[in-house]
C-alpha cells in the first residue's frame, strides 16, 4: 500500500469516527435541559474564540484559541 492509499484510509477513518462521535452525542443530548444561558454560552464561545490569539515566540505568526480546538 503506498502512502497516498494510507494517508486517504486514516482521513477517512478520522471522519468515520469523528460522524460516529457527533451522532452519539446529539443521541444521548439531554435537550430538555438546554436552555437560554446555554445558547448565550454558545454564541459567546463561537465569537470569541475565533477572536483571541496568542502569539508565538520567536515566528512571525499567531495561533487562535479556536486552532487550538
């Protein structure tokens, strides 16, 4: 098996399980307990993640907390 056959097999294996974990997930979701501060939580998360950065010693470049996840 060449690399570029392996690299396509473990990306669709990380895919697999990453759609198998979000289906787990929003199964056993107690969506009966989701309520506004939840929602306020999650939009906060979304807008300000992606807005704070930390800067990286000695390169010229930033990561997001959002990379980070």
């Amino acid at each position: 098996m060449n690399r570029t056959r392996l690299k396509q097999a473990y990306m669709l294996l990380v895919i697999a399980v990453g759609i198998l974990a979000v289906i787990y997930s929003l199964i056993h979701l107690p969506f009966a307990e989701l309520d506004l501060r939840f929602a306020v939580l999650a939009i906060l998360t979304i807008a300000v993640s992606s807005r704070l950065t930390v800067r990286i010693p000695r390169i010229s470049g930033h990561i997001s907390v959002s990379d980070t996840f």
